[in-house]
C-alpha cells in the first residue's frame, strides 16, 4: 500500500506510484489553512518539504536531508507565523510562504 498525504478527501502528494516514507509528522499553521510535512522518496532517497495552502495545489521543495537526521531527533520542522522553520544540528533553514 502506497504511503499518502490526503487532506478532505483528496490526495495532495506523492503522485500515484511514487513510493514515499514521511519523516515528520504533518504540521499545522496556527491559521489552519497551511500544513507542511517532510517526506523520503524510496526510489530516489530524495526528501522533500511538501507545503499546502487549503484549495491550493502542494509545493514540493527537494532538499538534502538525510533520514537518519529526523529519526535520531536531530531535527525539527515548526512554523513561526508565515515561515516554515526546519532545524538540525548547528543548521535552520527557513521557507516563506
């Protein structure tokens, strides 16, 4: 079975066939209208940042993130008001909506 962002009934990401793992859990915006999560491409091992705005279409953001850095609680993904904040180690890096 195929690992899958669904919000309301429809699926926002990986596209059909592309085997994912989730490295975060889903975050919420405090508005409630923006979710963020961070996810492993099982072919590729390529990660990505996927961020959905609610009646918008996902935006897929590659980064280099190895897994291990999230499972060994070295990392954090939160937001601070309109920016989406993903620490690890001695490095954040922040994303603006």
């Amino acid at each position: 079975r195929e690992r899958e962002l669904i919000v309301d009934g429809r699926r926002l990401f990986p596209q059909p066939g592309t085997q994912v793992k989730f490295i975060t859990d889903p975050k919420w915006n405090k508005d409630s209208q923006t979710l963020a999560i961070v996810a492993t491409e099982d072919k590729t091992k390529t990660s990505h940042i996927v961020m959905w705005r609610s009646k918008g279409k996902p935006t897929i953001i590659p980064f280099p993130m190895e897994k291990e850095t999230f499972r060994n609680g070295k990392a954090d993904l939160f937001w601070d008001g309109q920016d989406l904040i993903l620490t690890y180690g001695q490095q954040v890096w922040s994303v603006s909506q």
